[in-house]
C-alpha cells in the first residue's frame, strides 16, 4: 500500500499542557474550554460552519509514539485489542472528538468540552449532524457497563511517550 500523508490544518488550544489528568472523552471535558486556531490559508472553509451546534475534530495525537496491539485502556484492567479501544497509542495515531461550538471569528474557532493536550495539530473539521452521526447501538463489547464512567476517568501517563521500547516490524515502537 502506498504511503498516505497528512499535513494539519491548524492547532487545538487547551488548558490541558500534558496527558496525565486530561478527560479522556469529551463527556469528561464538560463545560471545558478551548480555542482553534486555524492556518490563515483555510479561512474561507469556515463559511457556514457557525451554524452548526457541534463539530467533529479529527487530530493526530502528536505525544504518541509507537503502538501495541494490545492495550490496557483507561477503562479496564485488562489488555485489548487497540482497535477495540479508543488509545491513543495506535498504528495511524489519529483521533476524533464531537465537541460544542460556541463561535467563529476569523481563523479562530471557540469551542467547549475539549479532551484534548494543547498543542494538538488538527486534521479536519466536520460538522455533526444527529441524524447522521447519532447511531443507537445495540452492542458497546466491553464497554458496556463502563461507558457512562467515562466522564469521571482522566488520563494517565500510561499512553505518554516511552522511552527505550523496542521497535515493530513497522518501524514504530512496542
């Protein structure tokens, strides 16, 4: 497969200046606050995106380094398959947030229940939409039971950057 490359579109600002302690979903990043800070090249993109309530951020989680295929999550006590977890540390280290917004103004967007480190480079932007993007879903794996836990779990430096970890056949660390 051929290599894919992104470049960021602009810079996620929180109160949060490193991992431990951060919300580790935005339901745990209620009423927290937080600015985006966009390249002045993709200004003209905003355009009518202040009316929408709630946009998706897509970012790359920067302080990630390697991955594992199996991960203890923030959850859990017990190893899961990464792709079964929303960790940090993954093949392609991207993530993804609904969050509130509360303005647009210039290249600089406001918005509310940020779960996010400072410094976050943005890849997208996308507006939720309910009717798209709310699905009821029958199964949560092993979830269930946890998942209204969330907003009272914060991160911990068990996905921050390690050092001295062996490397994959991919190249990345384990």
């Amino acid at each position: 497969m051929k290599e894919i490359r992104y470049r960021p579109i602009g810079v996620i600002h929180t109160p949060f200046t490193n991992i431990a302690g951060m919300p580790i979903q935005p339901s745990g990043a209620k009423g927290i606050r937080g600015t985006i800070r966009l390249d002045s090249r993709w200004v003209a993109g905003l355009k009518d995106l202040a009316g929408f309530s709630h946009i998706i951020l897509v970012y790359h989680f920067h302080l990630s380094e390697g991955f594992r295929l199996h991960v203890k999550p923030f959850m859990d006590d017990r190893l899961r398959g990464v792709f079964a977890t929303r960790a940090p540390r993954r093949p392609n280290p991207i993530g993804i947030s609904v969050v509130k917004l509360l303005g647009v103004k210039g290249r600089t967007l406001r918005v509310e229940n940020v779960d996010m480190v400072d410094g976050t480079p943005l890849l997208d932007i996308k507006p939720y939409v309910t009717k798209f993007d709310a699905v009821q879903t029958p199964r949560m794996g092993w979830l269930s039971g946890k998942a209204q836990k969330a907003a009272g779990v914060k991160a911990d430096a068990r996905f921050g950057p390690e050092r001295g970890t062996s490397r994959n056949p991919a190249g990345r660390r384990e």
